[in-house]
C-alpha cells in the first residue's frame, strides 16, 4: 500500500505531493514502482486544525477520479463518513479510519456500499494531542479494542468479510509500545482478520536508530519484513520501489511467491 498525501503538512513528505498534479504523478509513480494498493490522504491524522469537510473531500476526489480503472485498490485515509460516502461514489474500494470507528456512521456508509473497511487502534478524539499514552499491556488492549471496534462495525452493518485491522503503530504509543506491537503481532494476527501495518518511516523506527526523518528507509523495511513474518499482509510505505522489492523477497523465502526466473545452477 503506497502512501499519498494531499496535505501541506504531511509527516513524511512536507507537502510534496499536496498539488494535485504531483499527487496523482506520485501515485502513478508508485504503480509503476509496484504498488498494489494507494492511499490517499487528505488530512493526517497528528494533532492539528481540523480540514473542513468539503475541502477534505476536494483534496481527495480529484486523484481518485484520476487513478480510477488504474487496476490498483484505492484507499482513502479519512475519519469523516461524509469524506468516506464521497470517495466510495468517486471510486474508492477501501476506506482506512484511523480512528477504529470513532463515529458509527463511518461504519453506516461503509455498509451501504462495496468497500472494505479497515479499523485502526487510536485513541484520541482526531486531530487532537495525546501525552503520555499509558497501557498495562499494549498488545492486550490493542486486541479488545479491535474486537469491541469490530463488533461495532459489524452491529453497524457492516460484512465480517469486508474487514481489516490494523494496530496502529505510533497512534497515541510510544516507541515501546510499538516495538512491542511489531515482537508481539502474530497475537494480534491470531484474531483471524487480514492485518494491515502502517510502519513506514514512523518515530518509532527513528528513535529506535537515532535516524531523522529522512534516513529511516532501512529500518522501516526490517519493520515491515518482521511484521509479514508475524502476520501481516498489507505494509502501508513510501518508499514504494524498495518496499516492493523486500516484501517480495519476504515473500519468495516463505514460499508465497515463486522467484522471477531461475537460471543459477539450473
């Protein structure tokens, strides 16, 4: 899943791919890198002014209509139901909420459609601070608050079948929190629901290697690899091309890929 933010303050990029037209040439770059899955983004998801509606759904419609019949899953990052009934209608297959069904309708105007939901452990009310976030056992209560967020959804009408979780690594943790996340996933893998993980260049990675935010490429790909060996199926990056190629090797040694060709002592 390649990461596209139509934000002028996005974490990763600094507002690299706000314009439209860099947005959507980003995206296409990332299909041609190997992308199965792009996710648009509209408004992150760290503390800030809220984005109005209207102008969220503004953000994010345009590259969806631009990347429609592309043969990639497009995902739209979004916690307002209004912005998630636009996208589905504009085209979008998933919707990726950050907040685990903070508001029910999310899960309303999910079910009224075709599109997948993915429900992602936070904790705090969106675009506000968190300090000092604080478990007695950070996998344990990531794995309750997916199955009552589920249950929400579900209850909601939405199909079991049209589920993904995701445990959200960095959302309202710490660095210990989230290393332990990554050692402990297959607890969270043993739920039964595909798992998505969002690790790519994230505080924890650089805090872990004392990396700015710029050099955190090679850790974010052991992150990731290490997530796949404990469950994971969908590794949300940026840096689509190699990404691809790790996730693909990850792939081949654990037989769920056969190598492009064979040619060495064959």
């Amino acid at each position: 899943m390649a990461v596209i933010n139509r934000t002028p303050d996005s974490f990763y990029d600094q507002g690299a791919t706000f314009a439209l037209e860099a947005s959507v040439a980003a995206a296409r770059r990332a299909i041609d890198d190997g992308a199965d899955w792009v996710d648009i983004g509209g408004a992150k998801f760290a503390p800030g002014p809220l984005i109005a509606i209207e102008e969220e759904i503004d953000r994010v419609v345009p590259v969806i209509a631009a990347l429609r019949g592309s043969g990639v899953v497009i995902s739209v990052d979004t916690f307002h139901p209004e912005v998630a009934r636009a996208s589905i209608a504009a085209g979008a297959h998933v919707i990726n909420d950050t907040t685990g069904v903070h508001d029910p309708r999310m899960a309303e105007v999910v079910a009224d459609s075709d599109a997948i939901l993915v429900i992602t452990h936070s904790l705090a009310v969106p675009r506000t601070p968190y300090p000092s976030p604080h478990y007695d056992d950070v996998v344990g209560e990531v794995v309750s608050f997916l199955q009552e967020r589920i249950g929400r959804a579900v209850e909601h009408g939405v199909p079991p079948e049209r589920l993904i979780v995701d445990p959200g690594h960095d959302l309202n943790k710490n660095t210990l929190h989230s290393l332990e996340l990554t050692r402990r996933l297959g607890e969270i893998s043993a739920l039964g629901w595909p798992l998505l993980v969002a690790v790519s260049n994230k505080d924890f990675v650089g805090e872990s290697l004392d990396r700015p935010r710029g050099q955190r490429v090679e850790g974010s790909l052991a992150a990731a690899v290490v997530c796949i060996l404990n469950g994971a199926r969908i590794v949300r990056m940026h840096n689509v091309r190699a990404a691809v190629d790790a996730v693909r090797m990850t792939e081949a040694i654990l037989g769920f890929r056969q190598p492009a060709y064979l040619t060495h002592n064959i």
